[in-house]
C-alpha cells in the first residue's frame, strides 16, 4: 500500500514534498486482535503477531529486540522515529513504527515480529486493542 502521506509519484527534489520514492523502504500493516496469523510476503520477508482474544491493554512498556521504545510525541512521529509508539485510549488503536530487517515487538499482549526482509527497513504496525 501506498503510505497516506505520500503527495507524488515522481521523485522529488523539494524537501518538503513527500514522494513515493521517499516511502519505498516503507511498509505498514495491521494487526488484528485475537489469536497467531503469519504471512509470507512476494519478497521473502515472514510478518506474524501474536494477540490476546479478548480486549487487553499494550501498555507503555513496548520493546523492540528487547530494547525499551519511547513514546512517540504526536501520530506524525510515527513516520520519522526510528522506534517509536503511539496510543489512542479514545479508538483503542495502538501503532508502533520501527526500523529493521529483523526482529520482535513486544508490547502487552501483543507479539509482532519481522523476519528475512531483503528491502523494508521501516515498519508501522497498527492495532485495535
């Protein structure tokens, strides 16, 4: 998919235009609650979580490779932090946003991990918990 902020197809010189080419290491998914689902994708890189059944809080220790991830300071940061999360009490969404070509999300009772990814280095990962 196409990142939302994306404003143009051709690259771009202008900094501050965001074009596809700037989002091509990007990739975003999300999860859903309730069980374990894996996927492989075209180019070789294994997606899979891990979520409780029922409704639970991801709380505010998420680590990534077992190293703490900080809170993002809005939604915005998501695109640029290098590990970062983000909560939503009022939807119950929970994105976190790393870099990586290899590794696991821990945040609550949920489990995302990332593995064999040849050309992906950013992920932002969505949930409704």
């Amino acid at each position: 998919m196409l990142s939302a902020d994306v404003e143009t197809v051709f690259p771009s010189s202008d900094g501050s235009v965001v074009s596809m080419q700037d989002r091509a290491d990007f990739s975003r998914g999300a999860g859903l609650r309730g069980g374990e689902t894996s996927v492989v994708l075209e180019d070789g890189t294994t997606l899979s979580q891990s979520a409780p059944t029922t409704p639970f809080d991801p709380g505010t220790t998420v680590t990534h490779g077992g190293a703490a991830v900080p809170p993002a300071a809005s939604p915005a940061d998501l695109m640029t932090c290098a590990a970062c999360f983000w909560s939503e009490p009022a939807t119950n969404v929970f994105s976190i946003a790393v870099v990586t070509a290899s590794d696991s999300i821990v945040a609550g009772g949920l489990a995302v991990g990332v593995s064999a990814s040849p050309s992906v280095k950013r992920y932002l990962f969505t949930v409704r918990h």
